[in-house]
C-alpha cells in the first residue's frame, strides 16, 4: 500500500496532454474546443489569463468555472510502459493553486469519507475521478508511473458522483477497466476523455436522453449542481485512420429527486435504482455536451447517427 504524493512545486513544469500521443497528422487528436458561447465560463490560470489548459502528467483538464468541474479531463495512455505500482493508500486529494480556489468543489462538499463505509446518507457522493489514476499510471520506472498516477489526485479531475456510481464494477468503474483492457491487450497507446454533461436534457424511461431535447436543470446536494449524465471517449489507431467509441452513462434516476428529500431517507430511497450506460454517436455526444470533438466525428465507430444511442447491457454490446 502506497499513500498518495502530489508535489505541486514542480505543476508548471508538468507536459499535459499530447494532441500527437497516438500518431501526427490524421492520427493528431487535439483537445476538444469549448464553444465560443460558453467561453465565458471557462476557468483560467490566475497568472495568465489566456491560458485555461491545466497540464498535469499524461492528462490535461480544462475546467468550468460556474460549476466548479472540468469541462473535459483527458489523457494519454500507453498500454506498453503500464507499471504495476500496488493499491494506494487511502485518497489524498489537492486543488489546483494555478486557478482560483473558488472555481474548485473540494473536501467542504464531500467531506472526509471512508471508500466503503456502510453510512453515506451525510453525502452519498464520491470524489469521482475523470481520468482515473491506473489510466494515468505509466512511465519508464515505477516511481515515475506512481507520481504519474498520483497526480489524478487534484479536485479538478474530480466530479461528484453517487457512490454506488462511481464503485459499481459493471458501471462506471467497468467501463473504465474495460476501456483500459483493450489498451493493454496489445499494448497499445490510446486516448481516453472524459467529462459531465452539464444541466442535461431530461430523459425518457429507459433513462435515455435526447440529445436534441432542451436543458434541464441538474439537481442540487450541498449547494452543488450534481450532474446528471457522464461522457467517456475511446480512442485507438485502427488499420484505416483513428477509431473512437463513445459512451454515455447516467445517473439521472439516483439524483432527480436528491434536493427534495430528507438525508435521512436518501439511501433508501435510491436503493432499488441503477445506472444505465450507452453507446452514443460523436454526433449526439456534441449535441449534449456543446463541444467540439474535431476529427473524432470521421473516427466514430458507432453505427450510423440514424441509430440513435444504443443500450449497453453487457460489455458485449460495444463496438469499438
């Protein structure tokens, strides 16, 4: 076991993400872009107001200033240098000095919390990882894949999301090891990008929503808008070009209602409730988001938009 160690002098020194991590040209995959209609929102560095790109090691983050969350937090991973660093220690989380502290949700909303203890009606919500800590875990040593993974640990590569969301192993957590998987069969390198939707549309009862629909409001826990939905991203190099594979999961049904009942009655009331994952078109992914993907959209390994998103009842379903 390994506590985690963040060392913050060196953060202006950290590369970030790499646009070229899987090939240059047509196989460049450039951050994505925050619309110019929600430009105002973003969050930038306090000693350079033209910059918003925060680098950390293998990752980047680009965060929403009004909500406190990242916009997108994606990473480079290289399936080849993947280093076996054991379980941490418990979770030692920072934020971020290079933005205001005002633009970051940290431990006065989610508390001091055990990962699996039994009583979470105080806040059923987990400091979620965007790019989870193995994703970023590479390097040409194990001490470097460990800092490289330690570095996870900032609030702004946190969202809240219920715990039995974010620790689900068929859930969030497996898609995450499955996305993971695939980069490790042959060791090969990938991108993977992650991120909220933001105020998403409503849903219908198989908890999907439209992507065309209209803005609805996220419920509120704490004084924090807690998102509905969560978009994750796949991208490798295939025979032709880049293939990217995306997926939207939902936590719609265990939240709707969190601002409206007691604590006390909170984890009984979202007991019987689950989460439900689809496969979503690059396409519908900008629709919900509003931002832009770039060349992913020629790279989608989903069917033709015409499908819709596409219920994932098994990690069978998906095809990447």
């Amino acid at each position: 076991m390994e506590a985690v160690h963040i060392d913050q002098t060196t953060l202006g020194s950290r590369p970030g993400y790499k646009a070229n991590f899987i090939g240059g040209g047509k196989l460049s995959v450039p951050l994505p872009k925050v619309p110019s209609s929600l430009k105002s929102k973003i969050a930038t560095l306090t000693d350079n107001s033209s910059q918003s790109e925060l680098k950390y090691f293998n990752y980047s983050v680009v965060m929403n200033k009004e909500r406190k969350l990242a916009f997108f937090s994606c990473v480079n991973i290289d399936g080849g240098q993947q280093q076996d660093v054991g379980k941490r220690e418990g979770d030692s989380w920072k934020r971020d000095p290079r933005i205001d502290d005002s633009f970051q949700i940290g431990d006065e909303f989610y508390r001091k919390q055990s990962t699996l203890e039994a009583d979470r009606t105080a806040n059923p919500f987990d400091r979620g990882h965007l790019v989870r800590r193995l994703d970023a875990t590479w390097g040409g040593t194990v001490a470097e894949a460990k800092e490289h993974g330690d570095d996870s640990f900032h609030f702004t590569n946190c969202s809240p999301q219920f715990f039995s969301f974010n620790q689900g192993k068929q859930l969030w957590a497996g898609l995450e090891d499955f996305t993971r998987d695939v980069l490790l069969k042959d060791e090969e390198k990938g991108i993977v990008m992650n991120g909220p939707v933001f105020d998403g549309p409503d849903a219908d009862d198989a908890n999907l929503p439209d992507p065309s629909g209209s803005p609805h409001k996220d419920p509120t826990f704490g004084g924090v808008s807690i998102p509905k939905y969560f978009w994750k991203i796949l991208i490798t190099k295939g025979d032709s070009g880049l293939k990217a594979a995306a997926f939207l999961m939902s936590q719609r049904n265990l939240i709707m209602d969190i601002d409206r009942i007691k604590e006390a009655d909170i984890l009984e009331k979202f007991s019987e409730e689950d989460v439900r994952v689809f496969q979503v078109s690059m396409a519908d992914l900008t629709k919900l988001t509003k931002l832009d993907f770039g060349n992913l959209a020629d790279a989608d390994s989903h069917e033709a938009t015409s499908v819709g998103p596409r219920l994932i009842e098994s990690f069978d379903d998906i095809r990447i």
